[in-house]
C-alpha cells in the first residue's frame, strides 16, 4: 500500500516505528505490515491510499461507478466490470480462497 498526504499533518506507525507525515510526502507500507495512522495538528488531515492489488472488501465502496450515465460510458463500464472481476480473482488468488 502507498499512502500519500494531500493536506495537514498526520503520524504513521509501521510495524512500531512512528513517521511524521505532512503535506507531499508518501509513504510504501510493506505487505503485511502492522500499522495505522491518525492526524496530528489542528486541521484535518486529507490522504491517498493506493492498493495494489485491489482489495475486494473495498470494491463496494465504488460501485456507483458502473452507473450508466446516457454519455456512451457503457464500453467503460464493461472494461471496468472485468477488471473488477480479474481483481477479485487475483485476491482470492492471494488469500488461498480458490485454485490457480
């Protein structure tokens, strides 16, 4: 995973060493490895994570995306339901939860 900070402060703690984060700087948190972060500062903070590969317990949350919007946007949507479907696969892959 890559967490990015957009705007504020915040503090990371991966596997039990504390970085300070602000505002254009990211971060590579290795597989597996234990951590969280929260805000520091006065303001809140605003960040990116990026996955890779998707995480299919957080799929749902960009469901509304395959919505058709009248604008020709299905041919998108089909190219987006398959690499959906090929994430999935691949984390089930990963998680040992189906054959090769």
């Amino acid at each position: 995973m890559m967490i990015m900070v957009l705007e504020g402060a915040m503090r990371m703690e991966v596997d039990g060493i504390e970085y300070d984060m602000t505002a254009g700087t990211a971060m590579i948190i290795p597989p597996f490895a234990m951590h969280r972060g929260y805000a520091v500062g006065d303001k809140p903070v605003s960040l990116m994570e990026i996955f890779a590969p998707p995480r299919r317990y957080y799929l749902h949350l960009v469901a509304y995306q395959q919505e058709e919007f009248g604008d020709n946007r299905r041919g998108l949507d089909q190219g987006r339901a398959r690499f959906l479907e090929q994430a999935a696969g691949s984390v089930e892959r990963q998680q040992g939860t189906v054959d090769a």
